[in-house]
C-alpha cells in the first residue's frame, strides 16, 4: 500500500484498482500485501459501495468481510455522520480531478460505527485511483489518540491551575534564555504581568539585582541537568524594593531526553532571612549567656549523649567541648552508676517533662577526682512538643557543701564538748521513730543529767574552769557508757544518754546509776577537788511519746522531778508530772484573762509601830477574784505569776494602784500613812523601774518617802548590778528599800551592805514558836541587833499573840504586821480600822498629855 500511495500511476495496473468489486474481490482478498497492512484498508467504488476490505478494517468494525462487500460505505457510518463524510469524499474527489492520483492528506478525522452500534473516532487518509474508479482509505482507529490528548489537556488545565495556585513564584526560560511562562505568584512577587514578561531575555529583566552572569551561571548549571536548591539571591520589585528569595531550579526535558527549558521556583525569604538573623543573634547572646554563666551547662540527649557544652563545663569538668559532643556522658563515677536506679529516675523525670532543680551529686573530672555539684535540669522540647533533649545546669558546690558541713557540725555539735547537741538529739529520736515498729522494735530511753550548783562552781573557779570540768565530765561519760548507747549535751548544765534495747525501767536504772557514780566522783581542776550533785530523769518509747519534741520534754519533766525530790535522784516520767505542768499552763493562762478582764484586786495589812501602837504604813497584797468563786488567795498563783509574761506590767499596776488608793485615803483623813509594794523580778529584768516608779508618784503627786518597795531573797541573789542601780535611784529620791523575808534563804550579810536598803523584814516563821522556842528567840534577836547594827529599822510579820507583841517590844523591834492586830483587808475595810486606830491613839494621846499635865 504505501507503494501504491507513493506511485499512484501504478493504481490502475495494480488488482486492487479493478472497476467492478465483485470481479476483483477475490484478487484483493488475497493479496498479501493487502491483508498484511498494519492499518485498516477499505476500497470503496465511484458509487459508493464497498469493493475491498482487510483483515484488520474487519476486525475494527467488527463484520466479516462478506457482510461489507457490495454494501455503502454508510454502513460503518453513525448515521449523524454519513451525509457529512459523504460530502467530504465527493469534495475531495471532484478536488482532486485536476490532479489525478494525488493522495489526500491524513488527519481528517471521522465518527466511525461498528457492528454492535458503539461509535468510535477515526482517523483516514483518501487516496483516489488515477481514472478515480475506487478510492483507497486508510483508517486509524484513534480513540487511545483522543483519549490521551483529552488526558494531556486536563493534566495540562491541571498543571495550570496548581502552577497559578501555586505559593511560590514559577517561571521557567527556554533555551535561547526567553521567559517562558509566568505564574500568578510570580506576577505577586516580582510586580510584573505574564504578558509583560514572556517571551523576554531572563537575564535583561529588571528584576535581576547584580551581576547577570551569576545569573547566567545559575541556568548553564541548570542547563548541563543539574538541580539546583535554595540558592539565595537578591531581587526587585517593579516598585524598586529589593528582598530576598530563595531559588530552585530543575532542567525540563523534551521526548527525546534534551533540554529544552529551565523551571525556575522562587520564594519570598526575607522574613526568614530575618527571623534566621534574628535566630542567629538570640543563638549568639545565648551563647555569650551559656559561655559566661558561673555555671556548667550542657545538653544531653534520650541516649545520654553530649549535644553541648559550655566553657564552664570545659573549665569544671577538664574536659573540652571537642572531646565529649556526640559522645556518651561520661561524668558519673563508677560507684554510682549509669544505669543506677538513682541516676535513671533523675534522667527519666526530666525526659517526661519535668524539671528538676538543686539535686547534688558527685561527678567525675578528666583527671579522675570527684567534684560535689548541684544540678539542674530542664526538657528542651521540639515544635512537635516532643522532648528531644536536656538542658543541664551543674555547678561546683564543693566550699557550700564545706559550708554546710561546718553548719551542720555548729547544729548538731556542742562546740566545747563536740558531744551531739539537742538538734541531733531530736533528729535521732525522730529517725528511730519514723523506722521503729512498736510492736517488734527493742525499747528506747533517754536519760537527762542535770548538774545541780553549778552557779556557784562558777562563781568559785571562773569561767575557763568551769568549762574544763565540764570538757572532763563529758569525756567521763562517753568513756563509761554501754557501747550502744550515745551521750549527748543538751543544754550549759545537762547532759543526755540515748540507748537501744533494754526491757524495763530497771534495766535502765542498772544503766544510769553508774553513769551516776562516776559524774559524781571527784575532778581536779586547777588542784581543786571538786565534787558534782548530779539528778536524772528518763523516758521510755514506747509509752512516753511519739515524737522528739514530746519525748524530751517527758524526760526533762522527770529531771525536773528528781531536782526537787531531795530523796530521790533519779526519777522516771508518769503521767502525773505531765498533768502538774499541764495545769500549771493553764494557771498561766487564766492569769493572762484575770488581767485582761480586771479580777484582780489589792488588800492591805496594816503595819503597826510597836513604841505606841499607831498605824503607820500598810503591806499591799494581790488578791484574785474569780467570778463566781471565792477568793484566790496568793499561795495558789503568785509564784505562777511571778514568771509570767505579764508580771511587768501587773507590777507597775500593783504600785500605781497601791499608791492612788493611798492618796484617797490621805484625803479621807488617814495621813502620812506608808504604803509597802512588792516587785517582781520582771520589773527588774525590763531594765526601766527607775522610770516607772517615777511615773508612779507623780502621777498621783505622791510622797516618795511614803513608798516602800519590798525585794526577796529570789531578786537580790548575786549582787546584780541591773537590780541594785535603779534601787540606789529611787533610795535617793527617798523611796524606801525593804528586804522581804529576811533569814529564810541563803542571803548574805554582803545583801544587807551592797543593797540600799531601808528596812528588813523577819520572816513569820521564826515567831511560830515563840516565846517557847530558845533558839527561834535567838534568831530573832540576832537579826533586830544586826539590823540595827547596819542602821535599818526592823518590821516583822506574822504577829498573832499578845506574847509576840511583848516579845518583840522587848527586842526593840519598830513595827509590826499579822492577824493579831488584822488580816489583809480590802480598801474600805482597811480605812475604817485606820481612823478606828487613830481615834484610839489620838485618844490615848490626849489621855497622856492629861496624865503629865
């Protein structure tokens, strides 16, 4: 056939070309080059019909080749389409009559049908025979052609829309170096329209900032098939504004596998640009940060390998950056343990989000020593939120931990002694307690020593020996006590042994009485023998407490205990010393709502000058009147209130309200009346009684030569300066000084002459038994000519006979004060028996000066 079509002079020769298809059909059937074209052949005569068919045109339509001979060509025609194909044959034949044989050219394209009615597109090329008797067509089944070209314009259409959807600048230039296409955002990026920029030299464009041949050099790379990624440049907006973009670009290649264009894909980056120049200044500053922290910082990640490491690290560890990064951590010491669960619960918090801070280890230098560090650490999470690594903070704490030491020893150390202290004392006792089982766990007591008299070892040997003794006592304790038992000094005085594992208090007893014996055998000190009165009392765990705090303190109530019994020396908590101290709180605290409330209130005891019975000063006396209750008489509560916080101020009212009563009775009648007020010691120890006593007269423009302030034996005891200055001011101002129960104690003779006293007063007790007692006589006596030796008048109380009374005159004794003249009496009472004892004196005055005249 393409002979045929090649020569068409040879059509009329040839046996296909026969005029009659029914006479030749055989022929063409079997010729050989007809039936074995690759194509589709149909003959078809001047009237229309069919005069030839092959194999592969029967195979398309889907007749046999007898069905189609003798019929028009309108049969493989749809029927939309037959008079149209007809018009465009009989066209082309009338066409081509001028010249005979010429062929008629392929792509003239048809709707073919086939014998099961399907339609199909087809593609034929008509070549006349030179006498124009048949026609020859090739026919091209082209429905894959179609398909493909409808799939290439959608894939085309698709390109498209994502090329101008796309958010980066797409552009690609030919090989000559002319702008090809243009996408949408490229128009947004550079300013310029496709229609202003295709078919334009890429590198004239005024968009390209510098040198063009690096630009040129950019698509010859490109050109040669390399891909070429982010290569940064810069560019130009059409409004002149320069920024920055990143640059892809990638060789397009024709069917042949040539070159045939560059595609280039271009992005805006100026913000990252700037937030990478940002990033780069924030890495910067942090690494001047981590570089110039006091601290090693390091990273780590989920395998324990070095992603980072300061200089401090560098400096604390040895080790230098570039012989830990990417390696494993190689800090911890041997004994401790990479994996040790310790280590591994540390590493875990933080890869599970957690940050931890102040956990102090050891950790091994390049060298091989170990450095004490304290570390934190923190997770350093990705943008996913995943932990990716660990940010570790390590620094040296070796002098905080030589620190600590030494502070630790101060807490828990005697400082004189290096015996444990009372702080390690309670956080021993404690630690037993939190790991005992009670019903398993062998018993535990302390033991508390208190060495009796120790004030005056002092006052006797000094200070530097004092200390010595107590050094030796120490070391006589550890020395003699049981192997498992541990000595302690708890306070200037006391001492304290803590044991395991005895069964009952008199395992214990067995255990302190010779403990005991040897604090109490004679020391030397400075070749002085000197001998120590040792008390103890102990409690036991279970039974005396649950915590330190309450155990101690069981223990000291039982010391407490053993120092007041004279018999018995060593004592063992009960549960009734716990409620004497209990009550005696709870004296305290009613004492603080008695003040509060004003249920307090003052008697007054007269005192009597003895030469001629006249009244001449009152004792001002606190009594408490409970609401509802009887009166509280000052043997149930003065000493309680004597050492509580309110004892200052209940002083200072005490003499104001002494001195103000005083005043009224002076203006009812009852004049130059002495009014005697008792001190607290707390008024001492406020360091301003000069000052308040002050306050106190001339509040009430009071006589100081009618006040008496009456001190014991408890406030004057050790010659205090604190207490024997502001008595020498207010003795100055004319106050009047008594010594209070003179001779029952230990006072001194050096008392009676440091002190500014005025006046002494003789105990009640040594008049019990007078006139029968010789020897209480002898005392008394002793005691008048002895104040009055030291020119200080003489008042004593507790008078309750007429025998006393006679006793007393005949001592010479001044005054007097007890029941046999009146007992302690409220205000009112008080002043109607003073004009009742002036009514007499004056009387009996009046009667004596009668008598004489």
């Amino acid at each position: 056939m393409k002979n045929l079509q090649k020569n068409p002079k040879n059509w009329a020769s040839d046996p296909v070309c026969k005029k009659s298809a029914p006479q030749t059909g055989d022929i063409w059937e079997n010729d050989f080059l007809f039936e074995q074209y690759p194509d589709a052949i149909l003959i078809v005569d001047n009237k229309g019909n069919i005069a030839g068919v092959n194999k592969h045109l029967s195979e398309m339509f889907g007749y046999e080749k007898h069905e189609m001979l003798g019929n028009t060509i309108e049969m493989l025609l749809p029927k939309g389409h037959r008079r149209s194909h007809v018009k465009k044959r009989n066209n082309y034949i009338n066409t081509a009559a001028s010249d005979a044989g010429r062929p008629m050219e392929t792509g003239t394209k048809f709707q073919a049908q086939r014998k099961d009615g399907s339609c199909f597109p087809i593609d034929i090329m008509l070549s006349p025979s030179v006498d124009k008797s048949v026609t020859i067509t090739v026919i091209r089944d082209i429905s894959e052609k179609i398909a493909r070209q409808e799939n290439e314009r959608k894939a085309k259409e698709a390109l498209k829309a994502v090329f101008d959807a796309a958010p980066v600048a797409i552009f690609s230039v030919s090989r000559d170096k002319q702008i090809m296409s243009w996408s949408r955002a490229a128009e947004r990026l550079f300013g310029y329209r496709a229609d202003e920029v295709i078919n334009k030299a890429y590198k004239d464009f005024p968009y390209i900032v510098g040198k063009s041949d690096i630009c040129l050099k950019l698509f010859n790379d490109a050109m040669s098939g390399q891909t070429v990624k982010d290569v940064h440049r810069k560019r130009r907006h059409r409004d002149g504004q320069l920024f920055d973009v990143s640059i892809d670009t990638a060789p397009m290649y024709d069917d042949e596998g040539k070159i045939f264009s560059i595609t280039y894909s271009a992005q805006d980056i100026s913000e990252r640009i700037k937030a990478e120049e940002r990033e780069r200044k924030t890495n910067d500053t942090l690494k001047a940060i981590v570089d110039s922290a006091p601290v090693a910082i390091f990273v780590l990640d989920r395998e324990m390998k070095v992603l980072s490491w300061s200089r401090e690290a560098e400096q604390l560890f040895g080790f230098k950056a570039g012989e830990v990064l990417g390696k494993p951590y190689l800090l911890i010491p041997p004994d401790e343990g990479a994996h040790s669960s310790e280590c591994s619960h540390t590493l875990n918090s933080v890869f599970e989000g957690k940050t931890i801070r102040d956990i102090q280890r050891r950790r091994m230098k390049k060298d091989g020593s170990l450095v004490g560090v304290s570390i934190s650490a923190a997770p350093i999470f990705q943008p996913n939120g995943e932990i990716e690594s660990a940010a570790y903070c390590a620094q040296d704490i070796t002098e905080r931990l030589r620190s600590e030491e030494k502070l630790h020893h101060l807490a828990f150390r005697d400082q004189l002694t290096d015996l444990p202290n009372r702080e390690c004392l309670k956080k021993t006792i404690n630690e037993l307690f939190a790991d005992s089982d009670p019903e398993t766990d062998e018993i535990l007591f302390v033991a508390k020593f208190r060495i009796k008299g120790f004030l005056e070892i002092s006052n006797t040997l000094g200070q530097d020996s004092v200390e010595e003794l107590i050094c030796k006592l120490s070391k006589r304790m550890v020395k003699h006590a049981p192997d498992n038992a541990r000595i302690y000094r708890t306070a200037r005085y006391d001492f304290a042994l803590a044991m395991c594992g005895v069964g009952c208090p008199l395992e214990i007893i067995d255990v302190i009485k010779p403990i005991l014996a040897h604090m109490t055998r004679k020391f030397e000190i400075d070749t002085q023998p000197v001998h120590l009165e040792v008390d103890a009392g102990f409690a036991i765990s279970p039974g005396h407490g649950n915590v330190a705090d309450e155990f101690l303190a069981n223990a000291n109530l039982a010391l407490s205990a053993a120092t007041i019994d004279p018999g018995r020396n060593v004592r063992l908590f009960d549960m009734t010393m716990k409620s004497k101290i209990q009550a005696k709180r709870q004296l305290d605290i009613d004492l603080r709502h008695a003040f509060k409330e004003n249920e307090f209130e003052l008697f007054y005891q007269p005192q009597i000058r003895l030469s001629d019975n006249k009244l001449v000063g009152a004792e001002a006396l606190l009594r408490w009147r409970r609401p509802g209750q009887v009166l509280v008489q000052p043997a149930a509560f003065i000493e309680a209130l004597a050492n509580s916080p309110i004892a200052y101020d209940m002083g200072n009212w005490i003499m104001r309200t002494a001195i103000g009563q005083t005043v009224k009775w002076q203006e009812q009648g009852l004049v130059d009346l002495r009014i005697g007020v008792n001190l607290f010691a707390a008024q001492f120890e406020h360091g301003t009684l000069a000052e308040d006593v002050d306050k106190a007269l001339k509040l009430h423009n009071f006589d100081a030569n009618l006040l008496e302030l009456e001190i014991t034996e408890n406030i004057a005891i050790g010659l205090k300066r604190s207490i024997i200055e502001p008595l020498q001011i207010v003795r100055n101002k004319g106050v009047g000084i008594a010594f209070d129960d003179f001779g029952t104690g230990y006072a001194a003779l050096s008392y009676l002459v440091n002190y500014p006293l005025s006046r002494i007063k003789i105990d009640k007790s040594f008049l019990e038994h007078i006139p029968d007692s010789e020897e209480e006589a002898a005392i008394v006596n002793a005691i008048i000519s002895m104040a009055h030796g030291l020119g200080l008048e003489v008042i004593a109380e507790g008078v309750e006979t007429k025998a006393h009374e006679e006793f007393l005159t005949q001592e010479k004794c001044e005054e007097v004060q007890g029941f046999y003249y009146a007992k302690p009496l409220p205000a009112d009472e008080f002043y109607k028996f003073g004009m009742d004892v002036n009514a007499k004196y004056s009387n009996l005055i009046c009667h004596d000066i009668a008598g004489a005249a």
